[in-house]
C-alpha cells in the first residue's frame, strides 16, 4: 500500500489519451494502432507520471521512501505526439532480419501457444507498407518515454537525495516487431523475454553484466544495497555482487513461464523451451542469436537439453511424464 500516488485521469484510461477513431488497426481485441496523437507531450499519461514524480522528489523529506513511476509507453497504441515521429524518417528505420521460413522447425504447441489472431501479422504488414510506420511509432515511443525517464531522473539530481538514493529501471516484457512473423510479446523466445534491468545510485559501479538473471531477484537486490531487513520468502537472489567493481555470482540459469506446463530456461548460450505436450525447443545464441534454427532434435544437444530442462519445477516434469 502507498502512502501517495497520482491517479490516472479518466481521459486517459489505462493506455493514455487517444483519438476518437483508431488509425491503422481496429481490433476490439488489442489497444494496437500507431500514429501521430495527440498534439502536446504534457497530454500524454507518461509525461503526467514523470512530473509527479519530479514534484514528489521537490519535496522535504526526512523519512526513507521508495518512489515508485509506472511508464505506458512503448506499450501499445504506439501513439505519440508528431514530432517523436518526426525523428525516425521512415526511409532511415533499420528494419529488423526475419526470415519468411522461420516458424517451420517450431513445434505445433509452440505456434498455438503464441498464436495471436487479434495482433498484425508480418504478412499484413508488408502487403499494407505499414511494417516501417510500425517501427516508427514503437521507436518513437521509446524516445518518448526515455525523455521522461530522463525528466525524472534530472529532478533527481537537483534534489536533496541525489547522493542518496538507489534507482533501479526495468520493462516487463520484449516485443516481436516481424520477427517469428509477428508483432506481439506472449511467446517464450527471446524477443518477448529479455527485458532491460538497470541499478544506478551509491556504491554501484557502472558495468554491464550478461549473465542472466530475473527480475525476480530485484527485492533481495535492494534489501541487501540499502541493508534493509531480509525477507525469507524471496525466490530470488541479490545481485548485489555484481553491482561491484569485481563482483560475481556462480551462474544460475533462468526459468520463464508462459501459461501452464510452458517453460523456457536460459544460460549464457543457449534457450530451451518446452511445451506443456514435450515438445521442444533449443537454440544456441553464440551461433544463432536470432533463434532461426530450432537444434532441439539433434543428438549432439541432447546434453544441453537435458540439462537445462533440470531447471524446470519438478512438478512440471511430473506432468509430462504422466
């Protein structure tokens, strides 16, 4: 429970203000369109978010507090006001690499379960020449809300606790923009699962880290960087470690889940996946960090798969086998 917070206006319902008439994709199904809307920045509930916070952060306080700022953008509707457009010239965006084929070695359970009928294919994008205004309004949306992170985080440095506090920045999910034939997140590949996770403040070194790790593991993270109490029940793990000059960890693989019985577990090198039938997926990044070719069948990943599928929660295993 917060003490405070800034409710959402309701002009600007969950997503943020938006036309009477979608532009390019009218599904009841999904908020998805793109386009230039609306007229100002100080209209849009992002921009609304990070002035609260950088009020919040002008104020007196002698208490420690954790300031939480939830960002909409670049979830959909890609909207934003024209001149975020205006800096990705269509004939400019560096498209990304997919290929036509790339679902063939993806096991039927797989293409269900990341079947997303009410989302644009890439196939409609093509034929409608609107895969590049797509990428223009996803690209300009992060613009966007990185100006607002940057609002935020510069009221930071002209308070009073610029010396003092932790800021940690993290997103929820990827997003398929062609690739696997699709512009949607709710899959087990990469593109859905990697999410940028960022600690900044007292003490914290600046490095980049390529192990993977979980946002799980955020809380003991910053229960153990600002020496608050444990807490028992956490799953995950500090990372504390790595926010160090020459800190490490012994490498743990990661598990996401994506509905029941569908599992994908990463390391550094490669991503099973397996599906609530025990149909499989591997693929190795250091060869194929675009997850083109499923390797799960050959005999020379057998090793690897059977490892990390060790990492899946024993009662999953016990349902397969069933």
């Amino acid at each position: 429970m917060f003490d405070e917070y800034h409710p959402r206006l309701p002009e600007n319902g969950d997503y943020g203000p938006k036309p009477d008439k979608r532009f390019k994709w009218d599904s009841d199904k999904t908020h998805t369109d793109w386009g230039a809307w609306p007229d100002t920045d100080e209209k849009m509930i992002d921009h609304i978010t990070a002035s609260w916070g950088v009020q919040f952060l002008q104020q007196d306080r002698t208490d420690p507090f954790l300031l939480a700022l939830g960002f909409v953008r670049p979830h959909v509707p890609w909207y934003v006001p024209q001149r975020w457009l205006d800096m990705f010239p269509l004939d400019e965006i560096e498209m990304p690499a997919v290929r036509a084929n790339d679902l063939e070695d993806v096991p039927q359970a797989g293409r269900d379960l990341a079947a997303v009928p009410q989302m644009p294919t890439l196939e409609w994008a093509e034929q409608n020449n609107e895969w590049r205004p797509i990428m223009q309004g996803y690209l300009a949306s992060i613009a966007f809300v990185d100006h607002c992170v940057g609002m935020v985080l510069k009221g930071l440095r002209k308070s009073a606790f610029a010396d003092n506090t932790m800021v940690c920045l993290l997103s929820d999910n990827g997003y398929h923009l062609g690739e696997k034939q699709r512009f949607a997140k709710m899959s087990l590949w990469q593109r859905s699962t990697r999410v940028p996770l960022m600690f900044s403040g007292p003490g914290i070194t600046k490095r980049v880290v390529t192990d993977p790790v979980g946002l799980i593991d955020i809380y003991p993270t910053v229960t153990e960087m600002l020496s608050l109490p444990a807490n028992s029940e956490n799953a995950g793990r500090s990372l504390a470690p790595y926010l160090t000059v020459a800190g490490s960890l012994p490498l743990q693989p990661q598990v996401s889940v994506y509905g029941e019985g569908n599992y994908a577990v990463i390391d550094q090198r490669y991503r099973y996946i397996r599906y609530a039938d025990g149909s499989e997926e591997l693929y190795d990044h250091e060869r194929d960090p675009m997850e083109w070719n499923n390797i799960a069948s050959l005999a020379a990943s057998a090793e690897v798969t059977a490892r990390l599928a060790g990492y899946i929660p024993t009662s999953a295993v016990a349902d397969v086998m069933q």
